[in-house]
C-alpha cells in the first residue's frame, strides 16, 4: 500500500475504489475512468432505456424503471393506463435511492402514490422499478446472484466472466408481496449486508448450504430436477454481453477525457459485481452492477456478546480468490513479453489469448450441465500455495523456459465471452457509433461535453441542415436538449452530455426517416454521418489540409 502515493512507476496499480485514486500516467489500472458514475442506479436505467427503446426485445431482462422525481408523473400515468387496459395487473414496485447500496432505503409500494418524497432518504433522486413477484425459490427462500465480470479492455471490448459466483438468500421464507408483508426485508430482499443481522442467518462452512452459497451449487441442484442448465448460462452471458454494450459508449466518453487517444498513458480493466435475479422460469434478470464488489474472504462472527472476531469464510475464498488470480493473469504484464519473445523467436502469431487461455470451461455449448461444487480442500490449497509470488521471480530468471509459470496455476475460472461471441452482439452496438461521433466533435481534450459549436459543426460536417431544418433550428434543438439534461443532472459542468446528444441524434434520425422502427432510423442516420465525415476526411487528405 502506498498511501502517500508512489514515484517508481508500476506493472498494476490495485486502486481502492475509482481511477482518480492516485495519479498514473503508465501500467495497468484495476478502475476505469468513469465507472462509477456509469453504473449508479438512474444513470444504469437510462442506458438500459436507450437500448430497451432501440431493440425492446433483446433487452427485456431489465425490468421496467423509472426516474425519480423528473419522471413521477410519467410513472403514475403509464401505471394507471397499464391498469385500466388489464384490471387484474397487480403490481409492486421497489424504490431503490440513487447510489444507494446494502438495500439502503430501499422499500416497495403496491400503489404509484405511495412514493415518498420526503425525508432524509426519500427526497435522493431513486430508481422506481417493477418488482419481480415471482422469483426462483430454493428451500422456499428467494435469492440472487452475484457473479463478477472482468472488464479486460474497452476498446476493443473484451469481457470474461468467472465460471462460478456467490448466490446469497433471504432468510425468511418467501410469499408474494402483499400490503402486509411488504416491509419484511428478510423476506424480500437478498442483501448479505441486511441478512446477516436476521437470527436466521446461517454461516456454513459448506459451499452447498447456507445463507450464502456458490452459484455452482445451486447450478448442481437445478440440474438435478431436470431444469436445462446450459440454456440459463448462455442467457447470462447474452445478460452480461448486452449489459456492457449498453454501458460503453458513456465509458468511452469518460475514458477519452481522462486517457487521451494517441498518448501514452496507463489502460484500464475492471472486475464488476453483477446481480442477477432469476425468475420461477429460470429466466434471469439484471438488478444491479457494481462498480466496487467487496472482494472480502472473510466475516464477522461475534464470539461472545459485543467481541467480533474475522473467520474465513470458505464460499467467499472459494469463489472469490480464483476471480483475482486470473485477473492478475490475464493482465500480467509479463505475459505480453512472454508472447512477443516467443513470436519473435519461433515466427508464430497466436490469436488473442490462445496460447494459455485452456480452460475446461470452453464455450457456452460444450458447458456441462452439471457443474459440480468443487471440494473446498483444492482451492485453500491453490490461495496457500503463494503460486503467484512465485512466479513472476521465476519469469525473470527463465523468460523462455519450455514450461509457463501458468503450467503450475489451476486452469482459468474466468472464460471469455467477448469478442468470442460477438458476432452476435455486433447489430446492438448503435449508441457505441453515435458515441465515437460525439466523441469526435467534443474538441478539447479533458471534457465530456458539446459545446454548441462543435454540435453545430457535427450537423454541418454530416450535411444534416436543409431547408426544412436550418441552423437555427440546429441551435433550438441543442439548447432545449442541453438545458432539459443539465437541470436534472448534477453535473454543473455545461455542455451536451452524451445521453442529450443521443436524444439529439434519435429525433434527427426519426424526422428523417419517419416510417422505419427506431433502431433502423439510428442505424441509417448513422451510416450517413459515417459515410459523409469519411468523404470529408478523404477530399482533405487530398487537398494537403488533412
Ligand atoms: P442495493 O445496491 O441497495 O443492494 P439492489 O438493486 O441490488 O440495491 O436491490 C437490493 C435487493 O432488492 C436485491 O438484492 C434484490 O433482492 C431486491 N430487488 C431489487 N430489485 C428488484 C426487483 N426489480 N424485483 C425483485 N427484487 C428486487
């Protein structure tokens, strides 16, 4: 730990919670720019929004939301037709505080008007969502799944997913909400944090029972009914992959802000905590994606009234350790030079990671339906067996001895999911587009938002002005935009921030192309925009203007 901040430059920075931790200007860094920011509740919403208006269908394991307090009466109309049109539609809904986290100030309502505004916790802006009545129950207890993400690189976008992850339980027995039994916390949400303080609580040293438990092992029971276990990976993959294309184009904004293009200067990954709900139907739901996931091996057990003391908590270790340990091998700096020695000495050019990426986890279709737990004994065994402080040393010593220092670490929990399957995913990746446009005519390096002269020449460098749509109907359009999104954010930054210039880009392209659905209208408008800006690009290489 280097408190005071460190001069020697490093491989890997660990920071603790955000990019801005300290400052590096080479290496690797474990946060990206911006990541918090992206993945708050409303912000996470929104982008799910843009993809949910873009391609309704791809997008439905986002359940339905809404903003507080800008969209209140949006959300009490929309609930009052969706009444009216089917009388037996009796929904609940939660109310999740913006930025909140561990189920702080987190309540469900049956009833829109229900909602409070005031008071210390109500009045934060908050997120009001379609609560999932019927979720999967397990020894008639609800529960969700976190499982962690290895954002590798941004550009271009690579994502693992670890094979195993922590499925935590309520500690009550679940029943549908009802007036009654709404408040009952233990009952309806899954939080380890609010958990723990229930007198059902259960601390296992098994990795199979417990309030908290792998996600293999719930994998291992479902199997065993018969449910098709394969089929539910594939569409947590889909939910992970969709998710991060829905999170992208505002990381590459912050990213270019920070990390100027061109410039040496550190890269970034990030290991993300994903919450995962899965209905009765298997099918699962997104909650949630954290930025910072507690990475603790361990728990507070209190000995005797009011003396706590640290135990190791198997499930946590288990699942946990393998997630870092392949993160730092994945992003070992090492092994990059490892692989230039080897292609320069042997004239080989492996693909991407094929050299050492062997895991038995390969590929979403040979996935084997039973995933057993693994004994706890091999994995204490592998975080004891101090495997990583060795290795780098015999690196050093042996740069191209036949043997890798992977040989000797368990084959990889984390497997790659992209770009494996991004063909795909690729038709999802509008906003990406519209965000490199935006990120174009941005300007000056730093900053995050459009000013009106560098919108006003995006309208011109594209030939989007005519006589229907003139200039000055170009600087009403950024004003009335730009003054709605800076009122309701707290950024006091002034500008076009990327979500207006979308909203921007979405109303050109439906004025244009009027009968099409939305995503071709998108999709169209910007294949024009690509096609103008890389003519103009072209006629000023040749003028010697370039
Ligand atoms: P926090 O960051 O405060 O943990 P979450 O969004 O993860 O907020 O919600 C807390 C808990 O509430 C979840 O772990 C889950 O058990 C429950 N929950 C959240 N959203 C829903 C939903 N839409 N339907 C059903 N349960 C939900």
């Amino acid at each position: 730990q280097f408190p005071f901040g460190r001069r020697l430059p490093c491989d890997i920075y660990w920071h603790g919670v955000s990019f801005h931790d300290n400052n590096i200007f080479s290496g690797q860094v474990n946060k990206f720019p911006g990541m918090m920011e992206t993945v708050r509740k409303i912000t996470l919403s929104r982008a799910m929004r843009t993809m949910q208006d873009l391609f309704p269908l791809e997008y439905n394991f986002y359940p339905r939301s809404w903003i507080l307090p800008e969209e209140l009466s949006i959300f009490v109309d929309e609930v009052r037709v969706m009444k009216d049109s089917n009388p037996s539609w009796k929904p609940t809904f939660i109310v999740k505080p913006d930025g909140g986290c561990q189920g702080d100030g987190i309540y469900l309502i049956k009833d829109p008007n229900d909602i409070r505004l005031t008071g210390s916790t109500q009045s934060r802006p908050a997120v009001v969502q379609e609560y999932i009545c019927k979720p999967l129950l397990m020894d008639k207890l609800k529960f969700d799944i976190r499982l962690y993400v290895l954002l590798k690189s941004l550009d271009p976008l690579e994502i693992y997913i670890a094979k195993d992850g922590l499925s935590r339980f309520c500690t009550e027995p679940y029943q549908e909400p009802t007036l009654k039994n709404l408040h009952q916390v233990f009952m309806h949400l899954t939080n380890y944090s609010l958990n723990i303080h229930s007198g059902n609580f259960i601390h296992s040293d098994s990795v199979n029972t417990g309030s908290k438990r792998t996600f293999s092992s719930i994998l291992c029971r479902l199997s065993s009914k018969g449910a098709d276990v394969k089929k539910l990976w594939s569409d947590i993959i889909s939910l992970v992959i969709k998710t991060i294309i829905a999170l992208t184009p505002e990381l590459k904004v912050y990213y270019q802000s920070d990390i100027p293009a061109g410039k040496p200067g550190p890269t970034c990954f990030q290991i993300l905590g994903f919450d995962i709900l899965l209905m009765k139907n298997l099918k699962p739901v997104l909650l949630e994606v954290n930025a910072n996931p507690s990475m603790r091996i361990e728990h507070e057990q209190e000995l005797s009234p009011g003396v706590f003391e640290n135990v190791p908590s198997p499930v946590d270790e288990e699942v946990k350790v393998a997630v870092i340990r392949d993160t730092l091998r994945l992003v070992d700096p090492q092994k990059k030079k490892r692989k230039d020695t080897h292609k320069k000495h042997h004239g080989i050019i492996h693909e991407h990671p094929a050299l050492w990426e062997v895991s038995p986890w390969q590929g979403v279709d040979e996935m084997s339906s039973e995933v057993p737990p693994k004994p706890i004994p091999s994995v204490i065994l592998c975080c004891r067996c101090q495997s990583l402080k060795q290795a780098p040393e015999s690196r050093e010593e042996l740069p191209d001895a036949p043997k890798s220092p992977e040989a000797a670490l368990p084959s990889l929990c984390l497997k790659q999911v992209f770009p494996k399957y991004s063909k795909q995913f690729s038709h999802l990746r509008l906003v990406d587009r519209v965000a490199a446009l935006f990120i174009r005519f941005l300007g000056v390096k730093g900053t995050t938002k459009l000013g009106p002269t560098g919108f006003r020449t995006f309208i011109r460098n594209c030939k989007l002005s005519n006589s229907n749509f003139s200039m000055a109907a170009v600087d009403i359009l950024y004003i009335d935009i730009t003054r709605r999104w800076n009122s309701m954010g707290l950024d006091k930054e002034s500008g076009m921030c990327l979500q207006a210039f979308v909203e921007a880009f979405f109303c050109l392209a439906r004025k244009k192309y009027k009968s099409l659905p939305l995503h071709e209208q998108v999709s169209s408008l910007i294949e024009i925009c690509e096609n103008r800006l890389a003519a103009l690009h072209g006629k000023r290489l040749l003028c010697g203007c370039g």
